[in-house]
C-alpha cells in the first residue's frame, strides 16, 4: 500500500508569529532578532517584504541594516513559540496520531490510515493550511508525498501558503531540475564532493551509479541515491517515542565573557538546571553528557563523561559537568564566550535499576529526595513561570542569564 506522508513548514515562523502578535508589523520590514549587546545579533527569521530587501536569515544585523536601514527588529518571544508550536502540533494530532516534529516550525504526518476519514492527502493538506491560518493566524506550507523525503522537498517549492504534490508521476519533472543542494542534509562538504564528480542537480545524483556513490560516501552515498530515486522508506516517528531524542541539550552565548570559575559555575548550573527540566518534560535520562566550551577567539572543546547510573537530578548533571569544567579548561588563562551542556545517550525514565550499596545505603533515598524537589520545581516553574524559581547566583547577574 503506498504511503500518504505529509510535511508541514510554518512559512517564517518566528515573524509570522510575532506578526500575529502585532498586526501593525505587517506594514514594514522587519526581522526577529538576537540581541547585538548581547552577542546574538544575528536575523532568526523576517517576513516577506523583508526578504524581497535581500534581507537573510542567518546573517548579522549590520549587514541586515545595510540592506534595510529602516528595518525593524523585534526582540524573539521564546515561550510564546513554544506554546504556538504546541498548539499548531495538536491541529496536526486531529488528523493522525502519527506526527514527527522537525525542529519547532516543521513536522511530518502520516495519513496512510485516516484517508478513509478526511479524504486524500491534498485535501487534508489544505484543510491544515485553512484551518492554522484561522485560528493561529498563521501560513504554512504543505508537501504531499509517498515518502518522507520528497514531502519536505515538497513544502520547501513552493512558499508561502502552498501545498505541492509530488506523486510518482511527477516527481521527476519536479525534483530533478532542482539543485543537488537543495535536498535535505546535503551540506557544503557533500555538495563539493558531488560536484567534484559532476553531479549537480538531483536528477544527475538519481542517474549515478550507486558503486560510485557508495566509493565516495560510504553507506551515505546509499541514502542519498535512494532518496533521489524516491525510495526512502523512514517511517513518521511520534514524538512520544522516546527514542527520537538522542540527546538534549542547552548552549548560551554570554553577555560578558566568563573569566573565573564562578562565572563558569553559574553558567555551568544555569545550563544543566534547563537540561535536567527537558530531560524530564521528555520522560528521559541521559547515561552519559557533554561539555562544550567556545573561547574568545573561537577555539572550541567537547568532552564527554559516562554517568554512574541515568539521571534527570540537575544536581548530578551539574557534579558531572563541573568536573568536566575543572579537568579541561584553564580559565584564567582562556576566558569564555559560550558554553553548551548535552545529555546523552537517552533511556526511558525508570528503566534503570541499580543495587544497593552497603557503603552508602542512605543514597537512594537521597536520590528519591532530590527528585521530588525536581518535580516542586517544574510545577512551581509550569504555574508561574520559568524565572519563578531561580538560583541566587543568577540574581542581578550580567552574565545575560
């Protein structure tokens, strides 16, 4: 039975949302935006009459104002995307029980079994399209396809507010004209290599030979052909399955540079704290988690450490990730500018059962304590707000946390 995949794009999500917000927006150019003061100044998203300007997501807001002087910048509203994402998600769950997020603005559905109740792809797909728009006030687009694959490529040809379907008709006539770097996952490294070969559009990546991919990329070069054929067969993974999170993890770019240890400690407590709450809004455990360190001059580390047992206590993450701190870094003589803390290697949260230790036979309920207070926390935080709850370090702090 050939599949019905689905995958959905919030067309500028960030500024769609913001324009939601305030209508007013949609008159001008204007772009979400990092803080330059605090070292974030590049553009997250902008609308429309922005990107006719040349203005780009990605780029740093100087260059953004030298296109645009009169552009806009709107500071992003982080919990107010979160909860616009959730509630565009559980339009999707009305349709299929089967929707993969991609990143907070995309997700993949599969509708194979519920055609029978809300008809073909196509109309389900517009359905989504007129149904977010009227009560999120917001556009998406829509790709309709048998494979995950060639649905993506189908919401990313045609924007905003459109839904593109490729069937095993078409999709040569569509796809491959299209640039070999427009396909997902094929970035700069993997696209000189294609061309090094003479492969620039997807329909000369789909004509190569297999051997030949396979010589240059490994089992990656396998993936890529059969994508390019039309032959991906990845399932649409709900996001409740907890294996879809490898890892999870929280990175900041300091105000300041950090150049003592109290510094990085408060950096260090602050990022494991945002860890350890996902790890159990995600009913998961890490087993293992990285430390990442970026200096001034861009110079960078990552240093892993297996954990003695899973965990989601911020207090055990934060142990780990301080000894990292202090086993590979010289602050004093390398200041800071950004640190990342990543849980790692993901199980199900209470699959893990250890022995007791007749050396410290008080731990587990040591354990059992510290995860209560976990859990007053996220619902002290879940009622009045994140910054309800705060360690003293962060108060008054010019870190930017």
């Amino acid at each position: 039975m050939e599949r019905i995949i689905l995958h959905s794009d919030c067309n500028s999500f960030f500024a769609s949302v913001e324009a939601s917000l305030c209508p007013e927006l949609k008159k001008y150019a204007f772009a979400v935006c990092g803080n330059p003061q605090l070292r974030h100044g590049i553009i997250l998203a902008k609308n429309e009459k922005a990107k006719s300007l040349g203005i780009k997501t990605g780029e740093a807001i100087w260059q953004a104002k030298q296109k645009c002087p009169g552009l806009i910048l709107v500071k992003p509203s982080y919990r107010i995307y979160e909860d616009i994402s959730q509630r565009i998600f559980n339009i999707y769950c009305r349709y299929t029980d089967l929707v993969e997020p991609f990143g907070i603005d995309e997700c993949w559905l599969d509708v194979t079994g519920t055609t029978h109740l809300f008809g073909d792809g196509k109309k389900i797909a517009d359905e989504l399209r007129k149904t977010i728009k009227e009560e999120i006030g917001i556009t998406i687009s829509v790709g309709v396809s048998f494979n995950k694959f060639f649905a993506k490529m189908g919401s990313d040809y045609q924007k905003p507010d459109a839904t593109t379907l490729i069937s095993k008709e078409n999709y040569k006539d569509i796809l491959f004209p299209m640039f070999v770097g427009d396909m997902l996952f094929v970035g700069k490294a993997t696209l000189k290599r294609l061309a090094d070969n003479g492969i620039f559009t997807i329909g000369e990546l789909a004509n190569a030979d297999i051997r030949l991919l396979s010589l240059i990329f490994g089992k990656y070069g396998q993936v890529l052909y059969l994508c390019a054929n039309g032959m991906d067969t990845s399932p649409v993974k709900p996001s409740t399955d907890t294996h879809n999170y490898k890892s999870i993890g929280n990175g900041y770019t300091f105000k300041r540079d950090l150049v003592c240890y109290s510094d990085l400690r408060t950096g260090i407590f602050t990022l494991c704290d945002k860890v350890a709450h996902r790890l159990r809004k995600h009913k998961v455990e890490c087993t293992s988690v990285q430390l990442s360190i970026k200096d001034t001059q861009l110079h960078s580390i990552q240093r892993q450490k297996t954990l003695q047992r899973p965990t989601q206590i911020s207090y055990e993450l934060i142990l780990a990730v301080l000894e990292l701190a202090r086993d590979n870094w010289v602050i004093n003589q390398s200041p800071i500018r950004s640190i990342t803390v990543t849980g790692q290697n993901l199980m199900p949260q209470n699959t893990y059962y250890e022995q007791l230790s007749l050396f410290y036979p008080d731990e587990p309920a040591l354990r059992e304590k510290r995860k209560r207070i976990e859990r007053v926390k996220d619902e002290i935080r879940r009622k009045y707000g994140i910054k309800a709850l705060t360690m003293c370090s962060l108060i008054d702090n010019d870190l930017g946390l």
